[in-house]
C-alpha cells in the first residue's frame, strides 16, 4: 500500500468484487455492525500457510471468536492459541480436539490449569514460577514453553512485550524447574507485538531464543523441540506495512541463520493478519459540528466508537482506513463516537479529511475492521448494544 495521502482508494484494500459483494449486504441493514468476508480469511489462511509452509498455525481467538470464522479454520486444518476456558468450550464445542489447542494465556487462574487439563490440553505457555508450579500441580507431565520478552514496543502500533514474557536467564531457569517439576520443557515462545512494523523485530527475539536452546543443551542437555514465532503479521491500515511474502522471507532467513536448515517445530499464531482485512464496520454520521465560528476543524460523531469495537484507537495506535461515498474538496476532522464519555474520541491529533459535503446520516466504512473489534465491544455502555457482526461468503 502507498503511504497515506488522504484519499482511500478501496481497491487498496478489497478487490471490486468483494467490496461490492459487502456493499450490497451492508446496504439493506441499519448501522452499525461489522461485515466480515469470510473468502477473504480463507485466501489469507491459505497464503500464511503457503508462506510459512514449515510452521503449524495456531489462530489466536481473541482477534474474532465468531463461529463461522471458527468453522472455517477448523475446517482448514488450523489449530487454536486460547486465552480462556471460555475460548477453549467454544472452540472444543465445534468440535476441535485437544491435540490441537495451546492454552497461550500465561495469567490463569490454578483450576483452569486443571479445567484445560481434564480436556486433553498438554501444551501450555508459561512466563512465572508461580504459573508453572500451578501447571506442574494441576496439569501433570504437561508441555511447556515459556515466553521471553522482546524488543519492538516502539515499532508495534500495538505493543504486547512488556505484560508478557520473562528475561532470558528466567526463562533457562523456568524450563529447567519444569523437568524438576515432571512437566516437559518443549520450547520457547515470543510475541514481537501486534502489527509489527520491524521484520527485524523477529531476529532480536529469535536471537534470544537461539541462546537457550543452545545453553539448555549444552549445560543442561536440555534439547527443547518448539519455538512459538507469536503473532505481530500485518493488516492492511493506513500506516505502510511490507507485505506477507517479505515478512516470511525474512523470518525464514533469520530461522535458517540460527538453526540452519534442520528448524524445530515452529508454531505462528496468528490473529490480526488473517481476519482485519476481512472486515469492514459500516458507521453513520450522528452529527457534525464546530467549537466556533472559525474553527478549523470539524468533528464528526458517528454511530460507533471505542466502547463498540474501535478500542484500537486508543493512542490513536491503529489508523483504519475510512471510506466515505461523498467526494469533494476535503478538510480535517477529528471523528468521536456516539457515548457521553470524553475519551470515545477516535482520531483527534491526526486529522482525517473527510469532504465538506459529509453530513448527518452519510455512511462512513471502517475498513480492515475484521480484528479486534466485535470481541472488544462493551455490552451496555450508554446503552448501546455491542457491535451486531455479519458474516458472509
Ligand atoms: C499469545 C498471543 N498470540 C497471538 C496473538 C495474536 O497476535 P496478532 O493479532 O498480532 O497476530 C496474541 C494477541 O494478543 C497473543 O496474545
């Protein structure tokens, strides 16, 4: 994609036959709600795979837990990264097995250790003593990996590092507890932050990942089997990304430098770069207005904010494409949700141009909208429902 010049040209980011296929069910409904194509996840599922042909897939149901978006990975052979027991009877109700789960949360509580264990799951993440001691107790003989902090925060628009992971020397200590404890130390696991615009993000951590597996061999004979490579693969948003086939050739580069040509089992888990781009929230205009005769710039109020699904805008960190049908000369605004709470402001330092004949009850259409959306909305705030999702194909 271009670097952004005010305009969005939608063939940028969906072929005229998808976004006329979600144009013509977006129109005979009222806003606002999220249209998610499901072709578009199942071209996308396809390349990653395609790209990353060495690595199984573990797709990150927090991005969009929706069942059709379920069934269809199910169906194409994904297998799951959960965060929850609730995500976990979701996914194992529509009928996937245990083998092909990972519990990627590291916060849990002891019983759901247990809940997962009387599952079947045997692979889980870990980055404390404390979780691993609760593993080691509640899911015996389990795999394990330990997560390690990375670098990155600063060229991911939506860091993760800092909450989760653990240093390095922590992590050797936590994988050789783990065989003390009866578990299995079967590797390690990294996530270089959401939409990560760094590719070289991927050498740092692989880097460090490269230190224990040597060290725990070498001092420990310690010969760990898997590294988790996370999620951090791009969306299509206004800020320029490279594309998929640069980031796999660049990871894969970096793998083969480190292990060579023999890679242990690698896992992906990807969330936002297999379903963003499948979706666009469909918004109206509420109102605009000014703060005085002369003020420069408008505000636009539209029918969706950050408590019904545009949460990823805080910080202004992810800049979604905004599409208007209305054309003309275009000016700055700063574009709000409909709630009375001052912080449902979506783009305020950076300006959107939108045309001066936008007006109250035109469509805006949020696009790359298909992650972390629907599964942030709020149930009730202001009163509001949470974000309505169609899925079509
Ligand atoms: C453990 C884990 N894996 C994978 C993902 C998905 O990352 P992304 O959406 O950047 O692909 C997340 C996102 O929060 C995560 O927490």
């Amino acid at each position: 994609m271009n670097e952004f010049n005010g305009v969005i040209n939608i063939n940028d980011y969906y072929s005229d036959e998808t976004f006329a296929r979600i144009k013509a069910f977006a129109d005979k409904r009222e806003t606002p709600f999220v249209v998610i194509d499901l072709p578009t996840i199942a071209r996308a599922y396809d390349e990653l795979v395609g790209e990353f042909d060495y690595a199984d897939v573990y797709y990150a149901v927090k991005a969009n837990p929706a069942v059709d978006i379920l069934t269809l990975l199910r169906d194409r052979g994904a297998n799951f990264d959960i965060a929850s027991r609730y995500e976990l009877d979701k996914v194992m109700g529509l009928g996937v097995t245990a083998e092909r789960i990972s519990y990627g949360n590291t916060i849990k509580k002891a019983r759901d250790v247990r809940y997962f264990y009387e599952r079947g799951v045997r692979l889980f993440a870990t980055d404390s003593e404390s979780d691993l001691e609760a593993i080691a107790r509640e899911a015996p003989g389990a795999k394990v990996y330990v997560r390690v902090l990375t670098e990155g925060t600063l060229t991911a628009d939506w860091p993760l590092s800092r909450k989760f992971g653990c240093e390095t020397e922590m992590a050797m200590e936590l994988l050789i507890q783990a065989r003390e404890l009866g578990l299995e130390p079967y590797g390690v696991s990294f996530h270089v932050g959401s939409q990560q615009r760094e590719i070289g993000a991927w050498d740092a951590a692989l880097a460090k990942v490269k230190v224990i597996f040597d060290r725990l061999r070498d001092e420990q004979d310690i010969v760990l089997q898997m590294i988790n490579m996370g999620g951090g693969f791009p969306a299509n948003y206004i800020s320029r990304t490279n594309d998929l086939a640069t980031y796999a050739e660049e990871i894969t580069r970096f793998l083969q430098e480190d292990f060579g040509t023999e890679f242990p089992r690698i896992i992906i888990e990807p969330g936002r770069s297999l379903i963003a781009n499948a979706g666009v929230l469909v918004s109206e205009v509420v109102l605009i207005s000014r703060k005085s005769r002369t003020a420069l710039s408008r505000w636009v109020f539209v029918d969706v904010g950050k408590f019904s699904g545009l949460i990823e805008t805080l910080d202004e960190s992810i800049k979604y494409p905004v599409y208007t049908e209305k054309d003309g000369e275009d000016e700055g605004c700063v574009l709000a949700g409909p709630t009375c709470d001052s912080a449902d402001i979506m783009y305020e330092n950076f300006k959107y141009p939108l045309p001066l004949s936008l007006a109250a009850g035109d469509r805006l259409y949020w696009l790359s909208t298909g992650a972390y959306t629907t599964s942030y909305s709020a149930v009730e705030f202001n009163g509001f429902p949470p974000l309505v999702e169609y899925c079509i194909s």
